[in-house]
C-alpha cells in the first residue's frame, strides 16, 4: 500500500505508545455520555439518529430518517422542516436564557464586547434584513471573507437564517483564491471588513475583495464591517455595514425550510489543482454537529465557558464555533488575534479571563506552546479548564502528555477528535468520561457512526494491522457532494471501494491490540500543514505560474512545530538567468505562491534542481523527493526513467545550488 511516510518520525513514537488515563470517578459520574450510548446506537443506528434529531426544534417533523437509495447522496430526516439560525439562536431567548452571554468576544488590540442571546437574536435579524433588502433569498451564494469580528457569526447565521448558502473564505487566502471560489459558486454578495489585525497591527482585507469582484460578474454587491478603520476604495457595489445594517429592523420571522435545504458550501484542497466546494445541508448536518458538540465536549450551557481557538474559515469554525456550540445554548469565547500578541500568555490570560472550561485547539498550536516554555501557562489560573480537545492533524504522544500536564492540570481529559470538511462533524473520538484515553490516538468512531480500517481489497485488518480509513455507514452530517461536480464527487469518494460502497477517506491509519484506531496522515497528494490542507497540485500549479519557473514538484515533508512543512523543488528555464536560483528569486518564488493561494502555502524550502525524478509514465515520484527532503538515503529509484536523475539533484544540492 502507498501510506504516505510524511510523518515519519513522529509516527514511529506513536506507534510505540502504551499509555492510557482512564476517567476520573468523578468526571464519569457527571458526564454527559454513558457507555449505554454505544450500545443504544448499534441495536438501532436509525432510531439513535433519530433521538439526536430531537435536540432541535422542528417545525415539520421527518417522515423517514434516512433515503440512502440514491446512494452516494444521502437524505437525512426526510420532509422534516427546519431553521437553523432560530434552532442556534431564536429557541434559547424563548426558553428564557436570552440574558446569557453567547459570545464573549476579545479582539486583538484587547477590545472586546459580551454578546447575549437576546443580542444575538436581534443583530442576526437586522442582517438578516439587510441580505433581503440586497436581493438575497434562499439558495443564493454569498461569500465571506472576513477575520474573526462577531458580525462573521451574524452574517453566517443570517444566511442560514434566510436559507442562503454561506460560502465562508478564509481571511488569509489570496484575491486570486477568493475569486476562484466567488466564480465557482457564483455569490451575489460578498461580506468582508475594511481590513484586520494581525500580530499587533491592521492590515487591508478590502483591495483583496475589490481585485478579486473586478473579475467576478456574479457579485452584486460587497458589504463592508469597519473593524480597523483604513481607508478604502470605495466602488458602487459597496454598501457599508453600519449604514446598512444598523438601520434595519431587529425584528424578523424565520421560514422553515427542508431538512436537506443546502446551508453552506465550503472550499477545501484535494488532490488537483481546483479546490473542491463541499456541500452541506441542514437537518443532518445540525443534529450531528449538535450531538457531538454535547458528547464528546461533556459540554453543560449552564456553567460552562467554551473556547475553540479555530477560524471560521475552516470547517472547524463553522461547526465547533457557530453550529454545535450555539446550537446547545453554549457561552463561549471567540478570539480574534495570534496566540502571542500581545505576548506568549494571551491564551492562557483569556482562559483566566473568562473562567474557560472546555478548550479546542490544534496539534500544531500545542507544539508552538511547547516551544513556548510550560513557565508561560503556569503563570496562570487554569483551574477552570476540565475538557481539552485537538483536532487537524495526528497529535504526537509527547505534545499530548503536555498538554494534559501543562494546559489540563494533569486531569482535563484529552478528546483527539478526528474528522474532516467532508464529514461535517466529529466521527471518532473518546468520549470523556466513557473511554480511558490514549495519547495519540483517536480511538473510536462516535456512537452511531461506522469507521473502519481495511486493506487494499478492502478488507478489514487485524488489531495491530495497518492500511486505510474508510466510513461504511452513511452518516447525519455526510456531504451532500461536491459543488457543480458530481462526478467529481463519486470519484474521490466512492470510486476506491466501490464494490464495498464505503466512503474513502484518504488517511492512512492503523488498529492497535485493543482495536483502537490511530491515524497515520494522508495517503493523498494532500499535505497537512499546521492541520490545514494543502494540495502538492496546487502550489505545484502556482509554481509554474511564474515566469521563470519551467517545472515544479512539491512535497509534504514532516515538520516539528507545523506537522509538514511544504517542501518544492523547482527547475527553471532556460532563459531565466544566472541570479535566478538565488535568495532573492527563491523569495520572489515564494512571495509568488502566497498571492497565487495565500500566506498558508508558502514554501517552506524551495530547492533549485536540474531534473524531477519521474517514472516512465511521466509521473513525479514524491516518495524520492520527500526522501530528500527529510533528510534520509533515497529509497529505491529502479522505477525510474533514468535513475541517475536522484544523483543528479542530490549533488546539485550539496554544492549549495
Ligand atoms: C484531514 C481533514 C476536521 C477539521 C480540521 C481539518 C486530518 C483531522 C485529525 C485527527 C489525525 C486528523 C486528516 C483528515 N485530521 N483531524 N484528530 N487525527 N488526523 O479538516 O481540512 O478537512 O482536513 O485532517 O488527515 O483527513 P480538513
């Protein structure tokens, strides 16, 4: 099997692991999750799903709780009716909890704002009738591209609220990204902020949205939220935001729509060159990001402060931010800024600041505090912390035990929850209170969920048997496919176990001997970086996309701090110069990649080489390259067109060229 061996070293330490931390008595006997729950799910998957259907408010109930006869696209809850904003937003002022705080906001520069329910029902109304006063109605795209402000989590619920689909682009993507996605999903309306702060300073966010509308006939109109007051360009499509919005009513009824009405599209890397548009829709999507967000969070609204430190942007913000946490009536806090501005403390001074309880965060960010020192959060009152969560990429056992030793006390238990854009929400995971928990392990799927790990034929391995992750049975919060492109869709999903109808997932991953699952990284030509993904396709195309740049080809290589670190060797024509494999063009090569895609992909290291190792078919061999990049004796070359091509680059690159 083709596992990719990115991870390498890290990996090897987390297959030697051993350890485990059962729950304390006392945390299992608050729990909200019972070892019942595993065996309620697998009597009746069905009925289970259904009982979690019921954590919301319909307005129509389902006829059927699953068509899956048109397999690979699911129906969950068929002909029920509901509204997703009033079930996250509107439900909880009725029962009476319309003075809790929803938000605690902090902003970068050390602003920050306490957004009550109440308040939240009113601000997503007026944006709400600010959508429909631009022609907004249900179906129609609108994009957001926005930092971390509140009016990011008004706006997706206003569309949700109206039964338009949010199409959320991640602030750091470039003009050239965002365009791309405007046009393949056709928005009418884009929503972003005069600029943002980042590590102490504003920066515009506006002429990235002006470049890319220029080219993008489908946008009617850009409304603008002054966060750092920078001057703008202004064009006749802009509408300010506190003009607009402002003066609308704060009144507004919601409509129920169809459990499988789409809620949002979201653009994430695959393994060509053309992000794909992952589709979600409403009914199954909430009650899976709901019953998660209770379970496997232990989360109680009454007493808890929750914090996942993601960005909307991603889909860990659109489901464990907005979705799961304000669907169960959640206080939680939304940070704006970087961990260390103004200093290394400011995570942990929020955490003191708000009394957090339940904290979400990612591996990459972990090891950063690690590096940090553990002196920086012992400078702070933790106390309050009693569940952490990972979530992105594998956690290694080092970074795990630090973070329950540093960060949790020595007893919040650790839920390393695995999933993807594609999932929607959390597939496995211990439950805190139920299962002794492991580091680096995922562990289990999720009551009513189906993983397994199986060979190339598809077939289940053994405990202490390793091959690839797939999903076999169909799930609430499934995509409902890829935007405009259903073959697409049937392809990267479906195609590789076809015969057995299971969905692939694209990681590699392992049984240990008590049958708990640990993840090995991607399989694909997708890279992890900081758990983001990135696509080798995709920064190979933005490569070539410059000038002097004749061929390029990119690999993930294991990084310490940020998992992989984006590694390409470039070969560059002929008339590109003598200077031309110099620092200076390396950064020019460098600074290209960010605009083509954004800061995110940047090389980490771009080695300048004279020929690409390729198999006779032409096909890059990225196991030679990443062999290289990690420092380690080339593997075997004898598939090779010419096998004395790694020679060639491995020479070139100790003369220093
Ligand atoms: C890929 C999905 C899920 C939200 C963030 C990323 C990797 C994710 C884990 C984990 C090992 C993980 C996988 C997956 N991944 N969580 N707990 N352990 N690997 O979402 O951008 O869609 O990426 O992230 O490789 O396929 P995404």
């Amino acid at each position: 099997m083709t596992q990719s061996p990115g991870q390498g070293q890290a990996l090897d330490n987390l297959l030697t692991e051993s350890r485990t931390f059962p729950p304390s008595e006392e945390f299992a006997a608050q729990a909200n999750a019972q070892p019942e729950l595993y065996e309620e799910a697998k009597a009746d998957r069905e009925a289970f799903w259904a009982k979690q259907a019921e954590r919301l408010h319909w307005d129509t109930k389902w006829t059927q709780v699953l068509d899956w006869s048109d397999a690979p696209f699911a129906k969950w809850f068929v002909g029920g009716k509901l509204n997703v904003a009033y079930n996250c937003v509107d439900r909880h002022v009725e029962s009476g909890h319309g003075d809790q705080v929803a938000i605690h906001w902090e902003g970068e520069p050390g602003d920050s704002r306490a957004i009550t329910y109440a308040e939240l029902q009113r601000e997503v109304s007026k944006a709400a009738n600010a959508l429909t006063s631009l022609g907004i109605g249900a179906e129609d795209r609108v994009a957001i591209y926005m930092p971390m402000v509140p009016e990011a989590i008004f706006a997706m619920l206003a569309c949700a609220r109206l039964g338009a689909m949010h199409s959320v682009v991640f602030g750091g993507f470039s003009a050239e990204a965002l365009r791309t996605r405007i046009e393949d999903s056709s928005c009418k309306l884009v929503i972003t902020t005069d600029g943002q702060y980042r590590r102490g300073n504003p920066f515009p966010l506006k002429p990235a949205v002006d470049e890319a509308v220029a080219a993008a006939p489908s946008v009617e109109n850009v409304l603008v939220v002054k966060r750092t007051n920078s001057d703008v360009a202004w064009t006749d499509k802009d509408v300010w935001w506190h003009e607009l919005v402002d003066a609308q009513s704060d009144q507004h009824t919601p409509e129920a729509f169809d459990s499988e009405h789409p809620l949002f599209i979201l653009y994430t890397s695959g393994t060509t060159g053309k992000p794909k548009g992952i589709l979600h829709t409403s009914g199954g999507y909430l009650t899976q990001a709901s019953y998660t967000q209770h379970h496997v969070f232990d989360l109680k609204p009454d007493t808890d402060v929750y914090w996942c430190t993601a960005d909307i942007g991603w889909v860990t913000g659109h489901s464990y931010i907005v979705y799961g946490p304000l669907s169960n009536r959640v206080t939680q806090v939304v940070y704006e800024g970087t961990p260390n501005t103004p200093h290394e403390g400011r995570h942990w001074e929020i955490v003191q600041k708000y009394g957090v309880s339940i904290y979400y965060t990612a591996p990459t960010l972990i090891r950063t505090f690690m590096k940090w020192g553990a002196d920086i959060p012992a400078k702070y009152d933790l106390s309050s912390l009693r569940v952490l969560g990972s979530v992105g990429e594998p956690i290694n056992p080092e970074a795990w035990i630090w973070y329950r030793e540093n960060v949790g006390g020595g007893k919040a238990p650790i839920v390393d929850t695995w999933w993807q854009t594609e999932t929607g929400a959390i597939m496995i995971s211990p439950l805190p209170g139920v299962v002794s928990t492991k580091p680096g392990s995922a562990q289990r799927p999720l009551p009513g969920i189906g993983a397994k790990v199986v060979n190339d034929e598809g077939v289940e391995v053994p405990h202490g048997g390793g091959g690839y992750l797939v999903l076999d049975e169909p799930w609430p919060s499934m995509l409902r496919g890829i935007w405009g492109d259903e073959e697409r869709y049937r392809d990267t999903y479906w195609s590789r176990f076809k015969d057995q109808g299971f969905y692939f997932a694209g990681d590699g991953a392992k049984y240990d001997a008590d049958g708990d699952i640990w993840l090995l990284g991607r399989v694909d030509d997708v890279m992890n970086v900081s758990g983001h993904r990135i696509s080798t396709t995709e920064v190979e195309s933005a490569l070539v996309s410059h000038p002097t740049v004749a061929e390029a080809a990119v690999v993930g290589a294991s990084d310490a701090t940020t998992g992989q670190g984006i590694v390409a060797f470039v070969i560059l024509r002929g008339g590109a110069g003598s200077d031309a494999g110099g620092a200076e063009a390396i950064k020019a090569l460098r600074d290209h990649v960010a605009k083509e895609i954004g800061p995110i992909a940047k090389p980490r290291q771009i080695m300048v080489v004279p020929e690409l190792p390729k198999t006779r078919s032409g096909k890059i061999m990225r196991r030679l390259l990443r062999d290289v990049a990690e420092n380690r004796a080339v593997g075997d070359v004898t598939t090779l067109a010419d096998s004395s091509v790694m020679d060639l680059i491995s020479a070139g690159l100790q003369s220093g060229k």
